[in-house]
C-alpha cells in the first residue's frame, strides 16, 4: 500500500452564511478560551485554516471523492472542521487529547444544531509507539502489540468496537515533526480508498488516499 496525492478542483467563492457564523462564533469562544489561561498555561491549540478546510471538505463531497461518509479528526481543539464536515453531512466525530478543548468543542456544536461529536482521548491507538530525534521529530512508529477493537472510548457513535480503517475521511493538523507519524499511521491502518486530509501552514491543505502500489501515480 502507498498513499498518493489526489487532484481536486476547489472554488474560491464566497462562504455559505451558515459557515460564516460558525467561523465568527468560533473566533469569538477561541479569544475568550485564551483569556482564560495565564500564556504559559494555556492547552495546546494552533488555529487551522477553517475557510480553506471547508472549501477543501466541500470539493470532497461535491466531487465525490470520498468512498463513503464516516469523518474524523485527529486533534479536533475547538472542533470547527468537524462541525463543518457535520454540516456538509458526513457522519463525523474528533477525537482530541485536552478536556478543556472537548467542551469548547461540544458547547459550539450544541450552538449550531450540529451532529458532531467529540472523543477526550488520543488518536494514537494503544499497541502502538513512536519516538522522536530529541526535537519534536518523529523518527520511526512500531507497533507493539495486537489493537484492541474499541480504541475509541466516549458518547459518539462510532466509539463502540471501531477502528481507524472505519472512517473514509480522516483530517489532522500536524504538530512540527509529526507529518511523518500521521502519515505511517494512516498507510498502516486505514482502508484502501481512504482519504487523508491534512494542513500545513506552509503548503497548505493537501488530500492523500491510500492505494495499492501497482495502482499508484504520481502527483499530476
């Protein structure tokens, strides 16, 4: 198996209302959440691109690229994108380590009618380890032992006896270093088809899926 890039066409017209509200609310709880906390004390959060995710989510849906509706994301903070992937009808969870940010999460959910749900935990599975190079980089991922089939614990849907090859979409804002480890992760345990959808404030969004080598090309 191998990941490839995919070609898509996104349109750079203006943002649905709907989105445009969300975004506003989303900037106002995120300036309030950060009042909160003293600089050195604040949970870790970088902000995405939201208006490029959802241009990036919508071409997804239009151009029917996905092979089937099951959305998560992989550090879900506020949860912006995956109520955004809600409203565009994916089935669609996030899955995010810090409390603090799971409750922003649902509280703007709650305020926008919308059916996504978030997950207080890790998206690294148990059985598996990584190590870095000493400065944030990931060097290699193993596995270590057989992955229990309930690896996601929490009020969504998708938590009871679910696993990464489930979901057709998956998104991530990367940590430094840590492109790698996401990528190595997804090719091991997503399903053929699958698409990764991932941000770097460098190059912007990308979108990979997971192939089998003897179909694979390279990016046109």
């Amino acid at each position: 198996m191998s990941l490839d890039y995919v070609n898509i066409t996104v349109y750079e017209d203006a943002l649905p209302d709907r989105i445009v509200g969300l975004l506003a609310e989303a900037d106002a709880r995120i300036e309030r959440y950060f009042g909160r906390y003293p600089k050195k004390r604040v949970p870790r959060f970088i902000a995405s691109d939201y208006e490029a995710a959802y241009r990036m989510l919508r071409a997804i849906r239009e151009q029917d690229l996905c092979p089937g509706n099951a959305f998560c994301e992989w550090g879900s903070g506020f949860g912006i994108i995956t109520i955004m992937a809600a409203l565009l009808e994916f089935d669609a969870c996030g899955i995010e380590i810090e409390p603090a940010l799971v409750e922003e999460a649902i509280a703007l959910a709650t305020g926008f009618d919308s059916q996504a749900e978030f997950i207080c935990g890790s998206y690294i599975p148990a059985g598996f380890e990584y190590y870095t190079d000493g400065i944030g980089n990931t060097s290699s991922l193993t596995r270590t032992a057989v992955l229990p089939s309930d690896w996601l614990r929490g009020s969504c849907e998708f938590s009871n006896e679910v696993e990464i090859e489930d979901f057709d979409l998956i998104f991530t804002f990367p940590w430094p270093g840590e492109a790698e480890l996401i990528e190595n992760l997804f090719e091991l345990q997503a399903a053929e088809g699958a698409l990764l959808m991932t941000y770097d404030e460098t190059d912007g969004m990308h979108i990979q899926r997971k192939v089998f080598e003897s179909c694979s090309a390279p990016y046109g």
